[in-house]
C-alpha cells in the first residue's frame, strides 16, 4: 500500500506540545507528513527547571537540524562528579565534554526546558506541514472509513479534526492511554520519593556549584544533582529524597517555598558545602515522583502512545525526555519505511521502541535504588565507583548513550 509521489500526505494529530509532541511534529513534518499539534495549555511558557539531554537524545535533535538553535541556550558539562553527602568527598568522575562527543558521537548537554521547547515550537511554527493550535485539548476520537476523527475542546467550542492517525503524547498521567484501552489497570503509583527543583542564582551559588560541571552527591536515602544553566547564569538543583507525602499534605504541591534542610530531614546531615548549596534556593519546588509500568501495547489501530505516555520513568538516569525524543525519531522512521501505511508504520514504531524504552524504565529504578544506599552497602558501591577507570564508567553508558 505504498504511496506514490504525488499522493496526498497522511495527516497526524498529536495530543500533547511537550518535547515529545513538539520532537515528533517536526520529525514527521520532516518525512514528508501533515501534522497537526494540540496542546492543552493556553502558551508554551515555563514550567519545569533544567535537563539533561545525553548524547543519545542529542545526536536525534542534530538530525532534525537543531544544533545550530540549540547552541545558544545550552551548555556542555566537562563531566560528572561525585561525591558523598556526609564529607563532601570525591568518588568518582565521569568524564563528558569532548570525550562525550568522540565516544557517542554528540555532545551531552544541559538547557532549560523552557529553552528547549522554545527552540522545538521555533522550528515547528517554521515548518509549512506544521500547525500547533494551543488551548486545545484532546478528548476522544473515533474511528471513521478511511482514518479517525479526533474530538478537541478549545474554550466553549468541540472541534473534529479528520486525520489518518493519532498520536497521544499528553505525558505521564495520560488520559489519552487509558481511553484508548491501553493502560486502564496500572494507574502512576506514588513512587514514595520527592524531586524538590530550585534555580540558584550563580552568585549566590557556591564555587563548587557555578563549574561547568554536573555535581551527583549521594546520600543515605536522598541525592542532589546540580549543574550550571543559561550561560552559567543560574545552578539548576535537583534534591531527591524518600518521603512520606501525601497529596493532601500541602494544597499547593508546586510552589513550596522555604529551607530543604528543614523541609526533608533527610538533607540536615548533609555536608556543609552541599547544605551551603541547598540554603542558596530562593525557592523549592516539589515534584511528587510518580511509577507506572510502561505501557505493554503502544498502538490501536490509527493511534500511538509517545513519550511519557508509553513509559513514564523515575528521573535518575535523566532520560525521560530523551526517550521520548527516540521515540519521535523512531515513528518518522518507521512512516519513511511504510509510506502511506498507518498501520504498519504504528507496529514498526512499537517494535522499534518498546523493548528499549522498557529496558530505560528499568534502569532507571534500579538507579535510584543503587543512589540511596545506606550504611556497609552504601560504602561498597562507593568503593566499586572508586575502583572503576575513566573508561569502564564510560563504558557503562555506552548500551544508553550511543544507541
Ligand atoms: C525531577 C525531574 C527531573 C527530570 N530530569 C530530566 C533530565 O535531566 N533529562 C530528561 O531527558 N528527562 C528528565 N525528566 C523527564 C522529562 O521531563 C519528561 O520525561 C519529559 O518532559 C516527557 O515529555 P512528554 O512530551 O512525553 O510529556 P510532557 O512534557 O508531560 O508533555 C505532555 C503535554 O501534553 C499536554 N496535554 C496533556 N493532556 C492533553 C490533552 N488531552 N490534549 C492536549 N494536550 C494535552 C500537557 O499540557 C503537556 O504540555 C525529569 C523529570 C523530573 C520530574
């Protein structure tokens, strides 16, 4: 059922502007398709802090024509050091930079998000296959002869928007998973961790904190991630630790303000530097981590799971946005290899995607766990990462980053 030149391109709906909705509209404009972008939220102004884009995620954005844009905003940590809690002591590095780059073939990368979608939603709003209607959301589709109807909100009015397939890339709670029957029984699961989020002005920041370098500090039960953003402007500081939360607990989870060490005892312990860096906050935020098996089917006939839809994962490997980014490049791959074919496009895509994603899942579980090791445990792994050359902790990255 291959297309010929001049026939019509198939039309694709994407629920859901985040990296990975906005990632898979350009990749697919890119392979000669129609797309059409809704987004629920009124813009596409902040929300979030910084990421960690690995190479893998980076080399698929080069592709797409983004280095150039991406230049700008981003910056490129020399490496990754880290270091224990309690004494501030080195453990190991990790070393990225340029290594990252000959190794992997592209550079590792830290930006903003609200950078990132920038760059993304420039380079959609440029592509003449693109449209991105924002206020839009996405709630329901049906089947129709030769393709699907997807129903969208947008204030008072109901539109129908006639495409050939759907793609649900409305992120880690979504609705679009279960209404379209692949997710009902595995609802997110309160992981029984917190991710509290600051931007640290540099020059409040310590010294250590303002290197172009990624700090990983490991603790009993808690960790700390920090690296500079924003042409060092700004630290971006990530605190994960194990909580007793409960969402009725503060009515606004997202806008906590106050002293971490005094919020999560889990920091109080803490060495004096990295206490130093934590006080430096003006402002917490606190993102609840959630836990959900990553879907089993990722497609129904005319429609796909994208993103944290199919595989929402816990942040300790930083690759959640990064396999969604895989992900988008993956579906344009597999719509070039079946031209005109929905269907066979949708089960390449999965068979693409599926088994990888999972095993990213996984990984980044069992991440967490090996982080916030306590006690002789504890002090083994940090005698394993001591022991372990330059080249075997690069090593252990190669099946991620350079896939
Ligand atoms: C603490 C923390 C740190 C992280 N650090 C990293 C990192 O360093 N590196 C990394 O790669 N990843 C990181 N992640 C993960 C990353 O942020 C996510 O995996 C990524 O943003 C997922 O992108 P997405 O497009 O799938 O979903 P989202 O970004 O959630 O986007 C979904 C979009 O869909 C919209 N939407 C929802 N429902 C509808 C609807 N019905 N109709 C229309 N639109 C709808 C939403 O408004 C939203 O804009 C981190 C996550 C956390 C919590």
């Amino acid at each position: 059922m291959g297309a010929g030149p001049s026939a019509k391109p198939l039309h694709v709906v994407i629920a859901g502007g985040g990296i990975g909705g906005l990632t898979a509209a350009l990749a697919l404009a890119q392979a000669g398709l129609r797309v059409t972008a809704l987004e629920r939220a009124p813009g596409f102004e902040e929300v979030g802090a910084g990421l960690q884009l690995a190479p893998n995620a980076v080399r698929r954005l080069r592709a797409l024509g983004l280095m150039p844009a991406l230049e700008r905003p981003s910056l490129r940590p020399e490496l990754v050091r880290i270091r224990g809690a309690g004494d501030s002591a080195e453990i190991a590095r990790i070393p990225l930079g340029p290594i990252a780059e000959l190794r992997w073939g592209a550079p590792y990368l830290v930006i903003h998000r609200a950078d990132l979608l920038g760059v993304l939603v420039a380079a959609c709003k440029a592509h003449p296959a693109i449209d991105i209607m924002t206020g839009t959301e996405v709630v329901g589709f049906a089947a129709t002869a030769g393709g699907v109807e997807v129903a969208a909100r947008r204030g008072a009015e109901t539109l129908r928007i006639a495409a050939d397939c759907v793609i649900a890339a409305d992120g880690v709670r979504s609705r679009l998973r279960e209404r379209f029957g692949l997710g009902f029984a595995d609802r997110p699961v309160w992981s029984g961790r917190t991710a509290w989020r600051a931007l640290v002005p540099a020059a409040q920041a310590p010294d250590f904190a303002r290197k172009l370098e990624t700090g990983l500090w490991l603790g009993p039960r808690a960790h700390l991630v920090h690296y500079p953003l924003r042409q060092g402007d700004s630290i971006n500081v990530v605190a994960i630790s194990e909580d007793a939360w409960r969402a009725d607990d503060a009515p606004d989870i997202w806008s906590i303000s106050g002293d971490l060490t005094a919020l999560s005892p889990a920091f109080a312990r803490w060495s004096p530097d990295a206490r130093g860096l934590i006080a430096a906050a003006p402002e917490w935020r606190r993102w609840p981590l959630f836990d959900r098996a990553p879907a089993s089917r990722w497609t129904v006939p005319r429609v796909g799971l994208l993103g944290d839809a199919a595989h929402p994962m816990l942040p300790f490997l930083g690759q959640g946005a990064g396999q969604a980014i895989e992900d988008a490049s993956a579906l344009a791959a597999a719509f070039q290899g079946h031209p005109g074919d929905v269907a066979a496009a949708l089960a390449a895509y999965q068979a693409a995607r599926a088994a990888r994603a999972a095993a990213v899942v996984v990984a980044s579980r069992r991440q967490g766990a090996i982080y916030h090791l306590r006690g002789p445990m504890a002090l083994a792994r940090n005698l394993v990462m001591k022991r372990h050359s330059a080249n075997q902790m690069l090593s252990r990255l190669d099946w991620l980053y350079g896939e």
